[in-house]
C-alpha cells in the first residue's frame, strides 16, 4: 500500500489540530498530552492505508473522534477510543497495548466496539431490530454506542466515495437501524443529517437502478 505523502500528511495534521482546538476549552494537559500519544499511534498504524477514495485511511478515525468531541460532546477517554477504533481489528495493535498505555477504559471501549464490528460484519441486513438490541446488550458503556454513532456519521458524510453497491447497503442499514437509534439517544441533530443522507443515496438508486 502507498504510504501517506507528504502533502498528505500535512492535511491529516491540519485535521489534527482543529480537533485539539475543538476540545481546547474543556480539555487538560494531561488529556490533551495522552490524544496526543493516540493519534501518533494511530498515524503508525494506518500510515499504509487508504480509503475507498484514495485519501489516507487516517482521515476517518480523526474526523470520528471529532464529531465525538465537538458534535456528540464526549470527553478525552472517548476521543481517545475514536482515534484508535480501528488499531486493533485493521492494525493488529494488541488490546493490551492499548490499555498500558492510554488506561483499562480506553481499551474496553475498543473491546467492545470490536464486538459490535464483527455482528454487524455477519448479520443478515433484515435483522435490523435485533442488532439494535445487540449493540445496546453488549455495550454496557453508553459511549460504546456514542462513538459507534459517530463512525456512522462519518461513513456517511463519506459516502460518496464508496462503490455504489455500498453506498446503497450502509445507506439501507443506516436509515433502519443508526438513524432510529440515534433518535432513541436523543441525538436528533445526528438522526436528521443520517436520514437526509441515506435518503439521497437510495432515492439516487431508484432514479439510476
């Protein structure tokens, strides 16, 4: 895989710094120091990965644990989590690692977030009703479900970029089933944007099958 390039990078950094400006009104050094420490082992461990887009993987986990921060209003703990969601399933970094490093939280937020990846990786896309009582089942932590409502909306916000058979399944999946829960959290700002985007891309489907 092509390694992020400089231009690249400088972008990435950019999207960094507007996260810590986000949170610098109700972040503390320690904090900000420890997002810090995961974002730099985040940026290792996706250096060689990309979107369905072209654009450096690392985009996603640092615009995910922005809308955490700034839109769904989570603290540090859950910033941290947003950041490294993905090092664990796609970059082989230990469990164990993680909780040395960033604290027993961080690492079950990670564990849990994992479990609710690989149900929704083999479920059958009618059975929205069941996941959604899956996700609240397994996740004792509320911010297991917050910070997996964000990584929806950034799929989303992103999913011009994805083939269009995708586009179509996590629009579906969206509309039935991170919507509605997102609206049983009282996150109407969040249900709103996911409804209007799933419907532009399937009413897209019905007009151009």
């Amino acid at each position: 895989m092509e390694e992020t390039a400089p231009k690249e990078r400088k972008q990435v950094i950019y999207r960094f710094k507007a996260l810590l400006k986000a949170g610098a009104h109700i972040l503390d050094k320690k904090d900000i120091q420890l997002i810090k420490e995961a974002y730099k082992l985040a940026a290792e461990t996706h250096k060689d990965m990309r979107r369905s887009s072209g654009e450096p993987y690392l985009f996603h986990p640092v615009a995910v644990a922005r809308i955490v921060l700034e839109e769904i209003g989570l603290g540090a703990t859950s910033v941290i989590a947003a950041l490294l969601h993905d090092t664990t399933r796609f970059g082989g970094v230990p469990l164990i690692e993680i909780e040395i490093k960033f604290g027993k939280d961080v690492a079950n937020l990670i564990s849990s977030l994992n479990r609710i990846a690989t149900f929704n990786n083999s479920k059958d896309n009618d059975q929205s009703e069941n996941y959604r009582n899956l996700i609240i089942s397994i996740s004792e932590d509320i911010r297991v479900i917050l910070i997996k409502l964000a990584d929806r909306l950034e799929i989303m916000r992103s999913l011009n970029h994805f083939p269009k058979e995708q586009q179509v399944a996590k629009a579906r999946e969206t509309f039935n089933l991170y919507a509605p829960l997102s609206h049983k959290l009282g996150l109407y700002k969040v249900k709103s944007e996911m409804e209007d985007l799933a419907m532009k891309f399937t009413e897209m489907r019905n007009i151009n099958p």
